[in-house]
C-alpha cells in the first residue's frame, strides 16, 4: 500500500523536478499534475487500497481499453484521451466530447505503451484500471503510484460484478448518482436474461460457436472471456475448455463436427461470406441461415473490449437466440442503452445500419 505523509519528503520533490524536466524535454508546460486538486476525500479500490481523492477527478487516465470505456460512460469530461484512438466509424456513437481525444496508449495488458515520462506529461490526478485485481495488477498500480504520486484506482471488471464496479468507480470518480444510474440498469439487464431463461428448457438453448477472424477459425473456449456473454445467455459453447483460457484456432472440419446450430461473428467478411465457402455450407447454423453478426460501433456486443459495452450484447443475443420469448426485434433496447451510456441516441436509419437490417 502507497504511504502518505503530511509533509514534502525529499523524493517527493525529486518526483516534482522529474516531471518538470520531463515536460521541459518533450517541449510540453509544467504538467497538470503539479497543480492536481487537493485530496479532499479516501475511497477504497476494488483491492482495499486507501486513495486519496479530490471531490471530483478532472483529469483521468484510463489504464487499457476496459477503462476507457468505464470512463467514457461514467464521466466523459474527465477523460484525457484512449489506449486507441477511435476510428472514424466508432466516432458518431461516443459521447459528446470524446471522440477526438488522442490516442495515449495504455499501461497494462499486451502493448502496453505508455511510459512514465508519458504519462506524467499528460498531467492526470488519477489512473484507472478494470478489468483483473490480482497481485500482478495491483504490483503494477502500486509501482506507478510510487514513482509519480498519481492515485491509480484498481476496480474489479468481471462480468457478474458489473453492477458493484459502476458503483465503486462512480464513488472514485466523484459521480456517485451517475455509477448508481448505470448499476441499477446492469441489475436489471441480468435480471431481464434470468427470466427470459426461465421460459426455456436446457434442451431448447442454442448450440453455439463463436466465429472471429475473415475466415472464421478464431474461437474462444468454455468458460473464457471472450464467450462469456453467450453462455451467459444459455447458448452452449461448442469449443471445448482447453489447457488455458484464451482464442483458440480450429479447423472447418472440427466445426462441422462439432455441428452447431447457432454461429456468432464478429468478423463482417466472415458473416458475408460464410454461406458460399463450401467447407461450411453443411454446418447446420450456416444451412440455416443462423449465422449472426455482432455489432461494434462504437465497442463490440460481445467483447473488444470486456467491459460494460456487453450489457447490450446480453439483450441482442436474448433476441437472436430466443426471438419467441424476447421477440425478435433489439432496436428499441439498443437505442435506450445507447442514450443512457452513451449520450447518443441513434436514429431508426443509424439503427437499422448498426444492426446490419
């Protein structure tokens, strides 16, 4: 745990002439972070670490993409910039504000490209990270406190604790009722999927593989990430639990073997062309015609990345799979979602493109 003390220790100054001199270097002012706002509050992360907190955070860091897209629905206008600038697609769905910020980078994950010169320049008065809150990460997060003075919050983003990490990183971000807003709308959303499943039987929930890739032969596991949301929603996972729980590459033979009913893709070139390939014509969700493509603008319904931009993804696969008991029709639930985290509130045109109609 970081240690606060009441007065300027000499290595806090260091740190202060650091970031001067860095500014200095890359041509850029004294960084905001000098002039952060007094802490006028403790909040506890998501591991038990004590923060000290101004009133309202003006200047956030969002740590890996996750984040950023906790920030940008939580408080957009404290936003700094993204781990990857948003491409021109994605733009018309952001909230207002955000959709030219700069690309930054990020701290922890694969890539990470943020160093602390970098990161001290941008001037923050807190760090964010959700997504993993083991000692890996909260090592991390206590090694850049350390060398920069910067609070950096970790929040536990795990799917079942959506609800809890809204409300907790509202509190740290100082935008309580705005956390609350969203939690209860989370509640809701895997309440809405748990009733709908009520009204069907095991044997009747969809078989289902996860397609990524152009070609298709990307998948994702039982029990990973990245297919986490479809069984979630009851769809049974056709690809195996292997030795870890990352993608997997398959073959069309195994696939055919595996003969889901039901295929899921985030990859639009897959979804065009999957019915003429005849390596696939025989898998019964292609014969079917059930082969369904997720939207992603400005995130993806099913993960890129894994945060809170598959709540919706719940509800269009509740639809897709199950089009008697949540009927077949998601528009108006993704409008809603879109202009309660969003800000942005698509119209029946936008919709339908979004929805490939």
């Amino acid at each position: 745990m970081s240690r606060r003390h009441s007065g300027p220790r000499p290595d806090a100054r260091r740190r202060a002439l650091l970031r001067g001199a860095t500014a200095a270097a890359l041509g850029l002012a004294a960084p905001a972070l000098l002039t952060r706002p007094a802490a006028a509050r403790v909040v506890r992360d998501a591991t038990g670490r004590s923060l000290e907190l101004p009133d309202r955070p003006g200047k956030v860091l969002a740590a890996g993409p996750p984040a950023a897209v906790m920030l940008c629905v939580l408080a957009p206008e404290a936003m700094l910039g993204w781990p990857r600038a948003p491409r021109p697609q994605e733009k018309p769905f952001l909230p207002a504000g955000t959709a030219d910020l700069p690309e930054l980078g990020r701290l922890t994950g694969r890539g990470d490209t943020v160093n602390l010169e970098r990161l001290l320049a941008a001037g923050p008065d807190l760090i964010i990270d959700v997504g993993s809150v083991s000692e890996t990460y909260r090592s991390l997060a206590e090694r850049v406190q350390d060398q920069t003075g910067i609070p950096y919050a970790l929040i536990d983003g795990s799917f079942a604790n959506t609800p809890a990490a809204l409300r907790l990183l509202g509190e740290v971000l100082g935008r309580p009722e705005r956390g609350q807003s969203l939690a209860a709308y989370a509640e809701e959303t895997f309440a809405h999927v748990d009733h709908t499943l009520t009204r069907v039987p095991e044997a009747e929930r969809p078989s289902v593989y996860l397609a990524r890739g152009p070609e298709g032969l990307e998948s994702a596991p039982r029990g990973s990430l990245n297919a986490e949301i479809i069984e979630r929603v009851g769809g049974r996972n056709v690809v195996p639990e292997g030795p870890g729980r990352g993608l997997v590459t398959v073959s069309p033979e195994q696939v055919l073997a595996w003969a889901p009913d039901t295929i899921v893709t985030i990859d639009p070139v897959f979804a065009a062309e999957v019915a003429n390939r005849p390596l696939w014509r025989d898998v019964p969700a292609v014969a079917r015609g059930r082969v369904f493509l997720s939207p992603s603008r400005p995130f993806g319904f099913i993960d890129r990345p894994p945060a809170v931009n598959r709540l919706i993804g719940l509800r269009w696969l509740l639809h897709a799979f199950y089009p008697e008991q949540a009927g077949p029709d998601p528009t108006r639930e993704v409008q809603d979602f879109y202009s309660l985290f969003y800000g942005v509130t698509p119209d029946a045109a936008t919709l339908a493109t979004l929805l490939g109609r």
